[in-house]
C-alpha cells in the first residue's frame, strides 16, 4: 500500500481502497452500458462475425470507461485524483495541445 500511495500522491489507505472500488465500478458499469450500445448500432454477438464484434465492443468498452471514470471518480470523492490521471492518458495519447501547463 505505502508504494501505491507514494507513486499515486495519496495520503490515506482509505483513498487507495476507494480509487479500487472506483475502477472497479466503473470497469463494471461501462461494460454493462457497452451491452446496449452495441445493439443501438446494429451489432449482436449472434448474428455478427466475432472477429468485428469483439473488437468493436472492446473499443466501445474502452471510450466508456475513459470517459467515465472521471464521473466515477466524482462520487466517490476522488475527482482530482482520476481527472489528473485521465489528462496523463490523454496527452500521451496525443492531446497535449489540449492541457495547457500552469506556470509557477
């Protein structure tokens, strides 16, 4: 726990224990929510090829859950630490321009 705390910035083991039921949360709510979306675009594990379903199902799981997270996150109090995380992602997903830098 001391090296999680100390790499995330986190003062108390109760912060870690609430980031863990925050991703696994939302890990559960995106993929449930995933379910009706891929029915809303047409596509069901029956009828489609299993090579485009799967794929597509876990590109839409991935959106909801980056997407979602922050939100999560929010009700559970730790908005600041998964927002921080999220911009991490993002820039290194290429959208650095987006986050401007605060100057000291």
């Amino acid at each position: 726990m001391d090296k999680l705390k100390q790499r995330w910035g986190i003062e108390s083991n109760f912060d870690v224990v609430l980031i863990f039921i925050v991703f696994s949360v939302n890990g559960s709510f995106a993929s449930y929510i995933a379910h009706p979306l891929t029915e809303l675009i047409g596509l069901d594990y029956k009828t489609t090829a299993g090579w485009f379903f799967w794929p597509v199902r876990i590109f839409l799981v991935f959106l909801i859950y980056q997407t979602t997270l922050p939100l999560v996150g929010w009700c559970f109090g730790q908005f600041r630490f998964f927002w921080k995380m999220e911009k991490k992602m993002l820039k290194r997903m290429g959208f650095k321009r987006f986050f401007k830098e605060k100057k000291n």
